[in-house]
C-alpha cells in the first residue's frame, strides 16, 4: 500500500475554458494538497480542507513548486527524434530527405530502433509528457521497441505501426495483407497491456492506395477500442496531390471517409487548410485535430484556425509533431500555439492553453476517464515545476503572480529545465 500527500501549489482543468478562460474552470491551490493512494488520486484541494496525518500518509513538500497533471502529446514521431531541425524544407522534401531515411534505418537496425525508442521515453518524461498518441514506422519491431520503452516507466501510450503501400521508398511500402496482418497481431499483442492503447496509423492519404484505406477502415471497425491516427490537411501541394491521386473525392477528408476513417476515434495532426464544410464534418463525427504548432511554423505549412475549430465544436490537443516540431517541449508548444493565434488576432488563453495540453488531449485520446487532470480515481500522472528553474524565470515570478499570469510565463520561459519530477501513476520517473 502506497499513500503520498504531495504538498504545494497545484493546478488543473476541471474543463474546457473556451477562449475567454472561464476561470471557475480551473482548479489553484496556492498551499494544494494531492493524494495519492496505490497510484491513483484520491483528492486534490487546500492543504488545510485535507490535513493528511503523518502516520497514515507519507508527505512529500515540494514547497512553492507547481504541480500540474502531466501534460499529453496528441502527436509525435518517435523515430523522427534524431533528425529534428531539418534545413529549409516544406513538408513533401521534408519527408523524402529526412523522414523516410531515418524510418529506413529503424527498419534494418533493430538496435537502434530500441535506443531511439528509449530515447524519446526519456525526453518525453524530462519534459513532463506524460501520455503520448505517437507514430511509429511500418515496421512492426518499431512498434514492439516504443511499446517497451513505455512499458518499463509505466506510462498511458497509444502508438500504431504505419501504413504505406505508395509513394514512398520501396522498403517502407508493403502490400494490403501485409499491413493488415501486422497491424492485428500488433493490436491483439498490445493493447489494453498496462497502460497501452492502439492505434491504427495509415501516414496519409498520398502514401495510400484506397484498397489500403479501406482495410484500414476495416480493421477500425473491428476493433472497437483502438484510434485512428493519421495527417490531414497539412500543406498545400500535399492537398494538390490528394486531389490528383483521389479525383473522385471532392476534398481531403472525403478520401478518409469514404475508406471508413473518420469516426469518433480518429485523431487527424495538422488540419491547417480545411475548409468549413471539412470542420463541420470533423465536428459531427466527433474526431480529435492535433495542433502542432511547432511543427507548423518550422515546415512554413500555415497557420491553424484553433478558433474555427472550437468553436465548430471539435475537440482540439496539442502536439509536438518531433522531428517536424523543434521541441519536445509542451511548455514551447503552448508558446508557440499562442503566436500562431496572435498572428490571427486570437490571444490564446493561458487556461485554454493548459486545457489542451492536458485534459483536452486526454480527451482526444480518448482517455480522459483516466488521466487528464486531478479528478478523484484518475491515475497519478503529474509533473512538478520550478518557478525558480533559471534566473530570470526567478525574477519573472518573484512579485508571485497570479495563476493565469504564472502559468502564461512558464510557457513563455520554461523547457525541460523547469521540469523538477515527472510521476507516473504514483512512481517517481524523473
Ligand atoms: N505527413 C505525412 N507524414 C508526415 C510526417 O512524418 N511528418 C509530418 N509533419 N507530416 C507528415
Ligand atoms: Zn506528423
């Protein structure tokens, strides 16, 4: 039996904001007391409303530290971890001359694959990610070397083996029946194993023939349980090509919904150039965008209407997109959403912000039963920041300001040196 009382200043979402940052949607507890027994919360509130005693409760003080739920990435790489920063490149060179050559060397070095694995575990932790929604490659030891990695800390990760059979060099191609075969007895090996979830993970719909999207459709609706994680939308001469690979679909999203792709599990990254007619689908489907700000900015792909998408009523989270993202950071990638926002006279709000990165993620992933915030019964999943990590995040929160104010600095100044603990499920793992 395992009772910690964490003591300290706490916040989190109890719901979606909106973009007013409705602030009786958060939860601040400058002298905050978290409990949590066997792994799970058991309350969050005012240190003096809980008074734990010392001899049923181990007390951990973490003084004027902030602890917040750990933050949840809706879409990441794990083998593009080592070819972040890739010059000068749009999306489709980005992808033959960066991508695909470190996926090819995942393929033929299982080594590696393992050690890439274990080092995005690593630097997802060091930066308070706690839970994941992430590619892999096509290959299926790619997707064994991920799930182990996340495995062995105990961490909520969803990960899919990719689906190509187009397009893209001959060695990350496979038949149909191939993807199909691996993609089930990946499905059957893995999910539901500790804190593992599934995804079905076609790229997108350029490396893709129909008969591959229609299985993959298949395959979603047969297993009731698992996402479907793929890229929409992203950058316009992809869109262009879509269009000349699939004219009998009227736009982008028409070739997922016909293959069976768009449904209440589908996670689509990107999402920069929809039209409204594609929102309002998105939205009456009840599918997840990952915003990926970083990513956005780097390839020069454009600028995601965050507020359309809202306010259509489509549930959003944010994603790092490593190795197009430039940071493993989700302190960076809250910054960065909040300058794309700028750019559209929309200031994204610090409780919106914090909201995606967390709660409305979870959602996303489908998960906010178990993580997310602080709810009683949900996982332990937390992260532990220093307000005094550098000198001038020193100075900057000396004059103690106020949450909102507080959490909008971190974002604009904190990385992972900021990140004193990562916890998972109760377990100490940074
Ligand atoms: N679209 C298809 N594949 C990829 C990828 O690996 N990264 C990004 N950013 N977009 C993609
Ligand atoms: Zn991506």
């Amino acid at each position: 039996m395992s009772r910690i009382a964490h003591r300290g200043r706490i916040a989190h979402m109890l719901r979606d904001p909106g973009s007013t940052g409705d602030a009786t949607a958060i939860a601040y507890f400058a002298d905050g007391c978290l409990l949590v027994e066997n792994g799970l919360v058991v309350a969050c509130d005012h240190w003096d409303k809980v008074l734990p005693d010392a001899d049923n409760w181990q007390i951990i003080n973490h003084d004027d530290a902030l602890i917040l739920p750990g933050f949840v990435d809706t879409h990441v790489h794990y083998p593009q971890s080592d070819i972040i920063g890739g010059y000068g490149e749009h999306l489709m060179h980005w992808l033959d001359n960066y991508a695909f050559p470190v996926e090819q060397k995942i393929g033929t070095d299982l080594e590696y694959a393992a050690n890439v694995a274990e080092f995005f575990i690593e630097q997802s932790l060091q930066n308070g990610t706690t839970s994941a929604l992430v590619f892999a490659t096509v290959h299926q030891h790619s997707v064994d070397a991920i799930f182990e990695a996340a495995l062995a800390k105990n961490m909520r990760l969803i990960a899919g083996k990719v689906l190509m059979d187009r397009n893209a060099p001959e060695d990350l191609c496979e038949t149909v029946e191939q993807g199909n075969i691996a993609t089930q007895k990946l499905i059957e090996k893995w999910h539901g194993k500790a804190r593992l979830g599934y995804a079905i993970t076609p790229r997108f719909a350029p490396t893709s023939t129909m008969q591959q999207l229609l299985a993959a459709g298949e395959l979603l609706q047969a297993n009731q349980q698992v996402l479907m994680h793929t890229h929409l939308s992203e950058n316009k001469k992809e869109i262009e090509l879509v269009g000349e690979l699939f004219p009998d679909c009227a736009d982008y999203l028409e070739v997922y919904e016909k293959a069976g792709l768009l449904c209440e599990r589908s996670v689509f990254a990107h999402c920069v150039h929809l039209s409204s007619s594609e929102q309002q689908r998105i939205a009456k489907a009840g599918a997840s965008i990952a915003f990926c700000p970083t990513s956005n900015l780097f390839l020069g792909s454009g600028l995601f209407d965050l507020r359309a998408a809202r306010n259509c009523g489509i549930n959003v989270g944010l994603g790092t997109d490593i190795g197009a993202g430039t940071s493993f950071s989700m302190l960076s990638t809250q910054m960065e959403a909040y300058k794309v926002g700028q750019l559209q006279g929309d200031s994204l709000h610090p409780f919106e912000a914090l909201y995606l990165a967390t709660l409305g993620g979870a959602k996303a992933l489908h998960v906010e039963d178990k993580i997310g915030n602080f709810a009683s019964g949900k996982e332990a999943d937390f992260v532990v920041l220093d307000l005094k990590a550098t000198k001038i995040l020193a100075r900057r929160t000396a004059n103690d300001p106020d949450i909102r104010e507080l959490l909008f600095v971190l974002s604009v100044l904190g990385s992972s040196d900021t990140v004193l603990q990562t916890w998972l499920a109760g377990e100490r793992v940074v």
